[in-house]
C-alpha cells in the first residue's frame, strides 16, 4: 500500500478550496498543457516535489483537433450495406451514417467543453499515475461523500446528469438530508486520467488508488457507486473494507450463481428449477455470451491490436456503440429521431471524449488486465445496495442478489432503463442512490 494512503492534513481540504475558487477566477490562463498525444487539457503544474498535490485541470481542445476530426468524418471509407435487415450483424450502416452526418455537420464539441469547465475538476498524483477527478461539494453541511465510478464504454461524461440531483436533491424533488458531495474520477487510461505504461492496473489496483484518492480529499466517511467497470472496482473497494467506507450501490452486480456461471460458459441449456427471473436472467445472459461479448473477447485477448479505432473516428463510433444489445437499439433509435434518455449530443460528447484524448485503446487494455469472473459474487461483507434496470445485460434476481450480498439494504426494480442508467435515466437513478444510503447517514 503506498505511504499516501495515510490521512492528510486539513490543509489538503483548504488547498482543494483555493484551487476551485482559482478555476473561477480564472487564474488556469497561466496552466502548462497536459502531456498526452492529443492535448486538450490543461494542467496546474505541481508545487515543488509534492507530486500528490491536487491540481485544477480545464479542458481545451485545439480547434485544430477539431477541425481533422470533421476531416477524418468526412473521408469516412464506407463498408457495403449489412446483408441483414436487422443488426444481427452488427452496428447498422445507416445508423452510422446518420451518426457521421451529424457528427461532421452539426455537433459541438464546445458545448460539453462549456459544461465540464463549470465543474472544479482535478488531477492528482496516486501510485505513479495522473488521476482525473470531478468533485463537486453540496451546499448541505451534513453531505454525504459518494465516489462514483464509469465504465466501458462510459467516461465522466455518464455521470454529468446525477451531479445536480445528488448535490442539490431540493432543487430535484428530494430534501437536504439527501445530499452528496460527488466524486467522479476518470479510470485509468479513460479520459483525463494518465494512460499507465507499465501492467497491472486492474480493478484490484483502482480500487487502492479511489480509497487513496477519498483519504487524500479528506473524507472519514463516505459511500461508493458503480456500475460496468464501475461495479468492479466498487466491489474491489468493499473487500479492502477501509474503515471509511460505510457502504456500495451497484446497478449492475455480481450475482451469477456457479451452476448458472457453468452453463453459460459451456453453452447448455438453464439448470432445472430456475424461477421465472431466473430464467429470464439467464437466457439475457446466454444472449450476451453468444452474441454480444465480442467486443470483449477482443479486448481481453488482443487490445493492441484495435488500430483502426485510433485512426477513424467513425471505427471508435462503431466499436463503442456496439456494447450490448438494448443500448445498441436505443442509439439507432435516437439517430432515427425519436426520442429517448439520451440524445445525439449525449452519445458524440463521450465518442469525442475518447477520439480527441486518444484512449479507445488504452481503455480496452483494462480487459486485458482484469482477472476477475466479472458476475460472479465476490463474497462482499459490507452493506450493498442493488438498482435492476430491465435493459440491462441481466436483470438480477432478488434471490440471487440476497445470497450475493448477504448485507443487501436495498433492492429494487426499475420499469425503465439500461446498461448507461444514470446518463439515460438519471432522475430515477439519483432516487435509487438516495434511497440505497438513507439508512447509512
């Protein structure tokens, strides 16, 4: 464990004070660019040698960027039309090139640009690695921590639509006693967070480096949310049990049962006896397997080898938007105009986000690092919180999720929603975190 993992001095706290008030007066027009491939941040350099200082970050993109990645869009060279009528082949070329043409003429990278400098964003030093932070302080003094944690092919971007339900619940139908004060870092090798350059950073290793980053923002209680990657390093948090640490929600958790877990993996039919979610669970799940976890296995298995998703922004689009097939569905349906939680803005800000910092293959590298059976219970003995979205790549059970979790303190279905559930449905999802916690206060 490194030595920061120790409490810090209150001075951290008044130094995070000072630097969002800098960031408002702005005082970044004198910051140094960040040191990526594409550099579209800027960074406070650290003072002297503390290189676990918290830095204000704001975020830039050179209108260059810009203007190549229109470029690229443009000179897009396009497959043939699937030979299917449906997208059993993949993501649609129709959908696709409704996607480019709004991409390339309408869409503006500015607008997000706008939104994330508007929130005190960070950047400090945490095992060797630049770790990207959002945190957002409640104006209720008795706000409770909540470090919310992305996944794939997710960025900050998924949770910039819960940061004003869960600060400020008496402006979003709830009341005070129901604030957070929000922390949303960017994982490593996704978004404004460094890209590691050695092995090992796994869900294991992030989950170290958040319950650092918690202490290192002075926080002696707090709570932790995740879904997708998101999920396992939550749980990972929940098994080191810093005494900090009160308890975890979850929207997507690891439930699976071994024989359901054999099945699966052997492609055979659904053990006798399963109820009527249980089969419903296990034949999304099958689906998933046969059919959806391609991207995945590509990752897992060869990350280095996805070029092409470096070079075309249309390739990444394509690549990202084909995670599972609900989401896959709602996109088409928002680039054919109707409307759905998100919109054609919401999807191209987080594309973007991954083509201007580079990162659809460091990201992907995060596969091949975890070690992790992903659904399987991780025998978590602290108290855990579950929200089931009907679109999920599986709906958990209840009797699944109770014998997971055996400190369960709140499990509910939703009617609506799926795998990007606090981008797509964030009121209900900000209702979901109030109620999981409530009874931690």
């Amino acid at each position: 464990m490194p030595n920061d993992i120790l409490p810090q001095a209150p001075s951290r706290r008044r130094f995070i004070g000072v630097a969002a008030a800098a960031v408002a007066a702005g005082a970044l027009s004198q910051l140094a660019f960040a040191e990526t491939s594409r550099a579209i941040t800027e960074v406070a350099p650290p003072t002297g040698s503390d290189k676990t200082a918290i830095r204000p970050l704001h975020v830039h993109a050179p209108e260059s960027q810009l203007i190549d990645l229109k470029r690229r869009i443009n000179a897009t060279r396009w497959p043939e039309r699937e030979t299917v009528t449906d997208a059993s082949q993949g993501v649609q070329l129709a959908t696709m090139q409704k996607l480019a043409r709004f991409w390339a003429s309408d869409y503006d990278w500015r607008k997000v640009e706008a939104r994330l400098n508007a929130l005190p964003q960070f950047v400090t030093e945490i095992d060797g690695l630049d770790i990207h932070f959002i945190h957002v302080r409640s104006k209720e003094i008795n706000a409770l921590p909540v470090i919310v944690t992305h996944g794939w092919p997710g960025s900050v971007i998924e949770q910039l639509k819960i940061i004003g339900p869960l600060t400020n619940p008496t402006g979003h139908g709830g009341t005070a006693s129901d604030a957070f004060d929000v922390v949303i870092p960017s994982l490593p090798g996704y978004g404004f967070s460094g890209k590691p350059t050695t092995t090992g950073w796994d869900p294991a290793r992030i989950a170290r480096a958040w319950v650092v980053l918690m202490k290192r923002l002075g926080y002696t209680r707090y709570v932790a949310q995740g879904g997708d990657w998101g999920n396992a390093v939550t749980e990972q948090m929940a098994l080191l049990a810093p005494p900090e640490l009160l308890g975890i929600h979850t929207n997507m958790p690891a439930t699976v049962p071994d024989n359901v877990a054999a099945a699966l993996k052997l492609g055979e039919p659904a053990p006798a006896g399963l109820s009527a979610d249980e089969k419903h669970a296990f034949d999304q799940l099958d689906y998933f397997y046969k059919h959806g976890l391609g991207y995945a296995l590509e990752m897992t298995n060869r990350p280095q080898t996805l070029y092409a998703i470096e070079d075309s922004p249309i390739g990444l689009a394509a690549w990202m938007l084909d995670h599972d097939a609900a989401s896959q569905a709602l996109i088409a349906r928002v680039f054919d105009g109707q409307s759905e939680g998100l919109t054609r803005e919401d999807i191209l800000d987080n594309v973007t986000l991954y083509w201007l910092t580079n990162t659809g293959i460091s990201s992907a590298r995060l596969y091949w690092e975890n070690k992790l059976n992903f659904f399987a219970p991780k025998h978590v003995a602290i108290p855990v919180a579950v929200s089931v979205f009907p679109d999920e790549i599986y709906a958990a059970p209840q009797n699944w999720t109770e014998k997971a979790y055996p400190k369960l303190i709140h499990y509910n279905r939703l009617l609506k929603g799926g795998h990007f559930a606090a981008w797509e449905q964030p009121q209900v999802f900000s209702e979901e975190v109030r109620a999981s916690f409530r009874s931690l206060r």
